[in-house]
C-alpha cells in the first residue's frame, strides 16, 4: 500500500554516474598487481605494490588507509600520505582466514577503523589511530559489528544480519542496540545517514527503509515513483540495487532485463527533499 509508504516523486533522471565520486583529485585503479595512485591536479602518481583487499581515504584526503594482504595469513594495514609515502604499518593476523576486511575513516584524519569478515556475518573491528609514525589499536568494537558513520559524539555500527547500534564516540560504549524485527528476516545491504535525524538502509531484497538515528526504529519503507517493489510469489522485492552518496543528493540505481541484456537507469534523489518526506511522514 504506498499511502503506507515515504513517497519519492521528484527525482533527476541521470543519463549516467561519474566514474569517481568524493575521491578528491585522486584517480585510484586496483588491479591484481597493486594500486595505482594519481593526483589529476599535480599529475603525481604512485603505486602501491600487492594484494590490496581495501583502501579509503581519510575524510580530507591527507592519507590514504590501505591494506594488503600477505602470504602468512596476515594483513597489513598502512597510512600513506600525499607523496606515496608509507608513514606507519601495522600487521594483524587473519582470524577466519577468510581473506576479507573492510576500512572506514573516522571523523578525524589520523582515525580509521578495520573489520576483519568471515564471509557469513561475524566480524571483528578495530578502531585504529595514526600517532606520530605508529599505527595503535585503541579499541576493538562490539563483536560482529562494523562502524558506518558519526553522528557527533556517537556512532553508528551495524551487523549486516539484522542489528543496528548507537555507540559512543571515540569510546564506543554501547548506548542503544536495536533487532530489526520489521524486515521479514533478510539482511542488511547499505546503510548511509539522510541527515542528522534520519538514515536510510537496504534490505539484502533491495527493499529500502527509513529509520530514526535516535531510537534506531524503522520509520517506512521507501518507495521510488515508478519503480515501486514487485511481488513474485512469496517475493517482495526491489530492482533498485545500489545506492551512492554524495554531499547532497542520494544516486540510486535501478536494473531491469530487456531482450535478455541487462540494463541499468541511474535516479538523483535530494537529501534534503527525502528528509522532508520523512518528517511529513511522522507528522
């Protein structure tokens, strides 16, 4: 019923995406060889030798976060600055052998916290800081969840599964923990931050949900004009399959099969506009 649902009609149609989005001036390729590295304003460039599994800039681009993975089952994890320039490395064993980390920087530029991933669901993070030319772990984060993003003095994590939390920041005390109970099950996709009040998440059916950052309840779910979820036999799902944050606007991504090719349509969503459906939606 969409009289049941947040409501999206106005959005920009978008012919496609830009191939880099919030990278700065930095052009970044992986391959199975490295990293490749260039600045496209000073046209300097470097590269970054061996498995890299993840790599994330901090929040002002002044380093590069980069892990690697080695042959004795461990990992490195190294802050690089602008010239290429390894300031600190630190190792860490790869307890599910599994080969899977994730990075995501910190509101401040010497932060970053690693989540070492099994490939089912439990995790374990680490929240890291650069001192000086050391990398220190300072904490390690509730088991099984990964940090998304700050909201102030607290912190967002989730667990993929069906778990949403509210922790302190920087010492990542739990404050709230919250059982997704509403989403019939399925996992969680993404998660990204609508405004301060707001967030929105994917269900692994590419179900979108509107939820509180306070109370960590789920708001409605969210439906695009004209690319409403389907229902196929005891499926309930969505063909929008990924979302992209920018500073502004949300950029989602729909797919459809037409004459057995797939193809894809890119809508722009406003931040703001999605935060006023919200709070009409409460009202």
């Amino acid at each position: 019923n969409l009289y049941t649902m947040i409501y999206i009609e106005q959005y920009q149609t978008l012919t496609s995406i830009p191939e880099k989005l919030n990278s700065g001036d930095k052009l970044m390729t992986l391959t199975d060889e490295g990293l490749s590295v260039k600045n496209t304003k000073t046209g300097k460039e470097y590269f970054i030798k061996g498995d890299v599994l993840h790599y994330e800039e901090s929040l002002n681009h002044t380093y590069l976060w980069c892990a690697l993975y080695n042959e004795n089952e461990t990992f490195t994890l190294m802050a690089i600055d602008e010239n290429g320039k390894t300031i600190a490395s630190l190792e860490m064993e790869d307890p599910f052998g599994a080969a899977s980390l994730w990075l995501t920087h910190l509101p401040k530029e010497n932060e970053v916290t690693i989540s070492l991933l099994d490939g089912a669901g439990w995790s374990e993070s680490y929240y890291i800081a650069l001192e000086g030319n050391e990398l220190r772990i300072y904490q390690k984060l509730p088991d099984s969840y990964i940090y998304m993003f700050p909201l102030g003095n607290r912190s967002l994590l989730t667990n993929f599964d069906d778990r949403l939390m509210l922790a302190s920041y920087p010492d990542f005390e739990i404050l709230k923990e919250k059982l997704l109970s509403d989403t019939d099950g399925e996992g969680i996709l993404n998660i990204w931050q609508v405004d301060e009040h707001f967030g929105i998440f994917s269900s692994t059916q590419g179900i979108w949900y509107a939820f509180s950052l306070d109370t960590l309840e789920i708001i409605s779910e969210c439906v695009i004009k004209g690319y409403e979820p389907i229902t196929e036999g005891e499926y309930y799902y969505s063909h929008i399959a990924a979302l992209i944050p920018t500073p502004d606007k949300f950029l989602f991504e729909h797919w459809s099969y037409q004459d057995k090719k797939e193809e894809s349509q890119w809508f722009a969503v406003d931040k703001a506009y999605l935060s006023t459906l919200i709070q009409k939606y409460l009202n």
